[in-house]
C-alpha cells in the first residue's frame, strides 16, 4: 500500500470514528464511562453489514426443547435448530420422519450441547445434546438439522450430566440426576438409600455416521449425578461427574441433601468398561448391558470434592480436574497424575457400594478462592481458568499452576455457564468468553414479569478481563460451545443425486395420487409457484400420505405445505422429500398453500384438499 492510499484509509477511518461517536445514555455519563471506552467495545463487537462473525455459538434453549445458534462477537441470532420440540417454522415435528423421531414427547429440557471432536479439537461434524427425559440428539452441521435422537434409554432418569464428548467422539455420556429403582418398579421412597440407583452410561458413536447407540450403564450409589467432562490427552480415557446427594437423602433436599461436607466426583474409565461388556461381564437390565461395581472392579473411583458440586472441568492439557462446590468459596483442583497413582497404590478411605473411595489429600492440588457460588469453569491460553460465580454474580480468572486469583468482572445477573471460544478443546482461542446468566432484569426494555435471559460477551485478550456486549438471548441458555466458523462447512442444498427418498418425483408429469384400497399416496411438486396437484379428492376414512419433493436446486428457495385444519405444516428445502401421513377424518374442502415466501407469486402457490 503507497502512502497516499494510506492516508486516505486514515483519513476514511477517522470520519468513520467521529461519525459513529455514540451517544451516552445518561446513566453511563454518571457512572464516568468515557466515551472511548464505549466506541472501543463497540469497533470490537460490531460485525458490519455484510461481514461475518468469526464463531458460531450453539446454545442450549432449555426447556424449550431447541438449540440456538448465535454469532460471535455479534451476539446475533441466526438460526433455532428444533430438537426436542415441534417447531412449525421449519415443519418440524410435523412431518412424519421427526414426528417419528419426537416418539410422542412435545417438549425436551435441553443443558449441554457438545461438538464433535478429533484429537480434542471440535472437527465442524456434529453437535449433540442431552435432555433430561433420558435422550440426547445429534444435529448434523452440515445442514443444522436433528438428525437421530436416542431414548428415552431404559434405566436411567433425568438425563443431566450429557452429552460430553471424548476426545475422538468415541462417546457421548449420559447419567442420572433422578436415582429411582433398576430396573424400574414401584418402591417407595424410604428405601431410598439402598433400593434406588443411580446410572452413568456410555452412548457409543459411530465414527463415519455419527449413529448413536446405547453401548453400556454402571450402576451407581443413588446420588444425583450433576455435570460430566470427558478426560483429554494425559487423562483420555476417563470419565468424571460431579454428584451431589450423597447423603442419599429424600424429602426437603435443600436440607437433608447439604449434610456433608464433601460430595463426590465419579471418575469411570471407559476402556475399562467397554472391555468389561465386551468379556461378558455385565448383566443385562431391561435390554442394556449393566456394569454392577459389586461384580466388576476397576471401573469406576469416587473423588471426594467440596460440599455440593456442580460443574467439573478438564484443563486443556488433560492434566487437571476442577469441580466447585457451590455452598463453597473455592473451586478445588485435582491432579490428575495423583488420581492416578491413588488408584495404583489403593489409597483409599473406603468404599460406597463397592466403588472405592479415594483420599482427598492425596489427590487434591489446591483449594483456589475464587469467591463465592463456584459453578463452572472454562480455559483460554497459558493456563488461564475463568470460574463463573452464581453467588457473587461474577466470573474470576485465575491462573493453572500457581492457583493465583487476578481479575474479576461482575456478571449482570447470576451467572450459570460461561464458555469459551474452543474452550473445551485441547487448544482453546483465549479471545471470547461469553456468560450465560439466568437473571437479566432492568438491562433491557421491559416486556412484563417474565425477563428475557442474558448472556454477556468479555473480551478476555487483555489481562484485565472487559465486559462488551449484553444480548438477551432464548431461553434458557444452560450451555454453549463457541466453534471457529471455517470449521463448519454447511451445505447449500441437498443435491438431486443425493435424493434416495423411495417418493421423490422431479417431474410434474409424475405427480398425482394412487390408491391401494383405504391407503392413497399423493406425490407432489413443490416449485416456483405450484404445488403440483393443485387440487385432489379422497374419500373419508382414507390413510393419506402425502410426499411432497421440492425440486429447486437454488439455496433457500423453501416451500411450505400448510393444510388448513388438518393441523399439518411441512417445510420442505431445495432437493428435499418430506411425507406426512393423516387420515382424512372430516368431508368438505381445505386449501392447502406454501407457508414460506418464495417468490412474487407465492401468494398463488395454493390448491385444494377435498374429502367426499
Ligand atoms: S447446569 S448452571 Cu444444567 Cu449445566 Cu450448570
Ligand atoms: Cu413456495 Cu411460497
């Protein structure tokens, strides 16, 4: 660049500057936020019209049943991916294929949505994510779409502590927070202690497909097991989970479950006990292959931890463990290579239910006081662990090694999660960190007793950590992952030769209904501006089918098949065949119109449904 074009930069650059000053609102005038700061935070979030944000940020959505995809650091929404519950946006739920897949459950409680990996780093592939009605689900990001969900798995309930992912995607994990009788049967709660279980399974993954399938359980004391994380690098090959109810208390748990003054971290190797189920070792409960520590030995440690856990976290070099308790003002560290030799030497201090128990001393690195309501933690480079503070409402950064505690920044309000730019891999970015809190009230215009949540983007490049950004983001945003966006390589359309649908038509010459007796099978063309048939008559009482294949090969151009009072919404994408099978239960007549605004004359996009 010549110096004279330089300077015409600076001189766009300067203009740009003055031109965008913003304005204070008074607020921040009084509290003596200097304009610059203000404009500095700004240049750094804003993502221009027409540019992209480096990272994508999948949320969960809670009990909404979705996931959220945000850009970082705009924290704009771009997309819902429906997973657990009908989304009429995209027909989903509606057509047969995922009504199917939703197996008669109309909402999901979805907590932690994890990226695939290889080698520890997220590979773009799939992203899966638990619910707690004992399911976990796998989007494909090649076109964001659910495209498997597993469960409800027998044995188990409430699925919390999922889906984590080990390190080649070999596993995702799932175990229960709800302990209750196994195999599932009527027993009371005073036998609580010794007649409930607790379940930790494995959910094998097949490594070209993405397939998910129930490998293996182990069943557990009858604790509500909380958080997992999966080993990495020095401690791959090992499962942790935070669990809380030790006591095995029923009743006012806020009470009688805050007794003890440790809980545990259940450490499960899963090498162990792949190879215990593939020798034959487990029994067989309700279908699945269950690992019983009274049988088989070895296969799973108890750590003792701070009072209540909640989040455990493997640093990015496999070497730590950090779990919080959150009655604590401390997040407890463990070493890993201690762990291993505790187990070797059996420094135990005794056992629950035939799981041996080790010795905190022996396995403890440091007790870190981060300040109050410990909750979950993230990494960023050189050793860096952000701590989110549910208590204290804030985020403390303290550093790996020398346990040093350096900077806080107030987090508006409560926060849960925090994540971090590829902060569960083995090589995290150290730019964005991002809160997810469960309060938000008085940052946003109001909307009436029920706020939106927050979640809060914070520079982490600079030794004192800076607050950017708020959005408001979907309810409830439990946990995130923020990838690198190059790492996600969506396709545009689904290709005509790739179409295997057994009623897909590309031709409106093959279009039209067939009968074989009550059963009638109408093939349909969706394209600019028909649905071809644009009318067709069944009798009452018939199984109707219908198969909808939109043949446009442009990106976006959907069609929607909304029939009027028959409670049926398709949304079909360029090169895909949806079918949707009713039966024809009231005569008369019904229209039948494209839902999505497809071109100038998708208003004429219509046709009629006639039952006689
Ligand atoms: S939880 S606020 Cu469902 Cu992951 Cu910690
Ligand atoms: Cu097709 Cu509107």
């Amino acid at each position: 660049v010549g110096t004279g074009a330089l300077a015409l930069v600076l001189v766009a650059l300067m203009a740009f500057a003055s031109a965008c000053t913003p304005r204070q609102p008074e607020s921040r005038r009084a509290a003596g936020v200097a304009t610059s700061d203000i404009a500095l935070a700004a240049q750094k979030v804003y993502v221009p019209p027409g540019d992209l944000d480096p990272y994508y940020m999948f949320a969960s959505g809670g009990h909404s049943g979705n996931v959220y995809v945000y850009g970082v650091p705009s924290m704009r929404h771009i997309s819902t991916i429906p997973v657990f519950s009908p989304y009429p946006a995209t027909g989903y739920g509606f057509d047969d294929d995922s009504k199917r897949m939703l197996g008669g459950l109309n909402w999901g409680d979805v907590h932690h949505p994890a990226l695939s990996e290889t080698k520890g780093e997220y590979d773009g592939r799939w992203l899966f994510v638990n619910e707690m009605n004992g399911r976990i689900a796998r989007i494909d990001l090649r076109d964001f779409k659910t495209k498997q969900i597993l469960g409800p798995v027998p044995n188990l309930h409430g699925n919390h502590a999922s889906s984590f992912v080990t390190p080649n995607t070999e596993y995702a994990m799932m175990a229960s927070r709800f302990s209750r009788p196994v195999p599932q049967r009527p027993v009371g709660v005073d036998k609580y202690a010794t007649e409930y279980k607790g379940i930790i399974a494995g959910v094998k993954i097949d490594p070209a497909r993405g397939e998910m399938s129930l490998a293996w359980q182990i069943l557990m004391p009858p604790f509500d097991y909380d958080l997992g994380d999966a080993g990495k690098l020095v401690s791959d090959g090992w499962m942790f989970f935070t669990s809380y109810n030790t006591e095995r208390a029923t009743g006012k748990l806020e009470v009688t479950a805050s007794q003890r003054d440790r809980d545990y971290i259940a450490m499960v190797d899963w090498r162990a006990a792949e190879k215990a189920v593939a020798e034959g070792r487990a029994d067989t409960i309700d279908g699945v292959k269950v690992i019983d520590p009274n049988k088989v030995a070895g296969i799973v440690y108890l750590i003792p931890c701070g009072k209540s856990p909640h989040g455990v976290d493997v640093s990015p070099d496999g070497k730590y463990i950090v779990a919080s308790g959150k009655l604590q003002g401390v997040t407890t560290v463990f070493n890993f290579e201690k762990l291993q030799t505790a187990i070797r030497n059996n420094d135990f201090t005794g056992d629950e239910d035939a799981i041996p128990v080790l010795k905190y001393e022996s396995v403890k690195d440091a007790e870190v006081p981060v300040g109050l309501g410990p909750l979950h933690t993230q990494f960023g480079t050189d050793g860096w662990a952000y701590t989110s503070l549910f208590v204290d409402s804030a985020i403390a950064k303290w550093k790996l090694g020398t346990w040093e505690v350096v900077d806080k920044v107030p987090m508006s309000y409560s926060i849960g999660h925090l994540t971090a730019a590829e902060g569960d891999t083995v090589s995290p970015d150290g730019n964005w960190l991002v809160g997810l809190n469960k309060l938000s009230h008085g940052r946003h215009l109001s909307v009436g007793p029920s706020q939106p949540e927050s979640s809060q983007l914070v520079d982490i490049t600079e030794e004192k950590m800076k607050l950017l950004y708020d959005a408001f983001t979907e309810p409830e945003p439990h946990y995130a992952q923020i990838v690198k966006a190059d790492k996600i390589k969506p396709i545009e359309v689904y290709p005509k030769e790739e179409n295997k649908h057994p009623l897909a038509i590309w031709d409106v010459k093959d279009a039209g209904v067939t009968r074989q007796g009550k059963k009638v099978t109408v093939k349909m063309i969706a394209v600019r501006s028909t649905l071809t048939p644009t009318d067709f008559t069944v009798n009452e009482g018939d199984e109707v089918t219908v198969a909808i294949t939109n043949i446009e090969q442009t990106t976006d151009e959907l069609h929607g098949f909304g029939l009027l009072d028959y409670n049926i919404n398709l949304v079909i994408d360029p090169g895909e065949t949806k079918t949707v099978t009713f039966t024809a239960r009231k005569k008369g007549v019904y229209a039948y119109y494209c839902t999505n605004f497809c071109s100038a004359l998708h208003q004429e996009m219509q046709g009629y449904f006639i039952v006689q």
